[in-house]
C-alpha cells in the first residue's frame, strides 16, 4: 500500500490559547458552551471537549493577534447557548464583520453566530459545517 493509500489516522489533539485571564477565559467558554469545567494541566487550564480536543489556555504578558474558533453544535445547543448568551447581555453578530448585531445567520442549511470571549479572541458556533448545504 502506497503512502497515498493508507488511511489517515492523524487526529487534532489540543491547542494553546492565550488569554489575559486563563481562568476567565476557560470559565467563560465552558459555561457559554455548557461544558465541564476547566482542568489545571501544569501552566494551563485546559477546556476539554467530546471529540478529544482539548484547548489549553495560558496567559501571557505580550500582546497577542485575535483568533477565530468555531464549534459544531447541535439545534438544542445553539439555543441553549444563545440564550446564555442574551442572559448575560453580550454583544453577537450574524457575521463576522460585526454588520448584523443581535442576528444570527442561517448559513450552509443551518444556523450561526459570532461572539467575542474575555480576551478578545472571536467565537463562532454553526449547526452545520460550511459548505455543507
């Protein structure tokens, strides 16, 4: 069997985050998202999820670029999460240029939204992957 042919087996396993405040940040993306809370893990706090992706928050001294991260949810899970999101008064847009406040977009056959987290970094959850309508 060829390199080309073998399956792949290569799996994304966890990422580093920085953040201002560590534990504000796991904090505030745990209880958004409705997940367990955040575990210590040496330097990091790490915000486990089910499909063994891990992010490890860390904070810094120096700034650092903004990032994108996006979540699969569920129907029951947007709604959930968007009215956590409308209970503590935060800001969210249908787009990622901030055009649509208070909007959500319905996208590839489903629905999406974007959202900032304590440190700045923009979050996204969709019920549908892109492209997949």
């Amino acid at each position: 069997m060829s390199k080309q042919e073998e399956p792949i087996s290569i799996e994304f396993n966890h990422l580093m985050i920085y953040a201002r405040d560590k534990q504000k940040s796991a904090d505030f993306l745990t209880s958004i998202l409705g997940l367990p809370e955040p575990k210590p893990a040496g330097f990091f706090l790490s915000v486990d999820f089910k499909n063994n992706v891990t992010f490890q928050y860390a904070e810094t001294a120096v700034d650092f670029i903004m990032q994108h991260y996006a979540f699969l949810v569920t129907e029951t899970e947007f709604d959930e999460i968007l009215s956590r999101i409308k209970e503590r008064g935060l800001e969210y847009w249908a787009d990622p240029r901030k055009q649509k406040p208070n909007e959500y977009n319905c996208n590839h056959g489903g629905r999406g939204l974007y959202f900032l987290d304590p440190s700045g970094h923009g979050m996204e959850i969709i019920t549908r992957p892109y492209g997949s309508d």
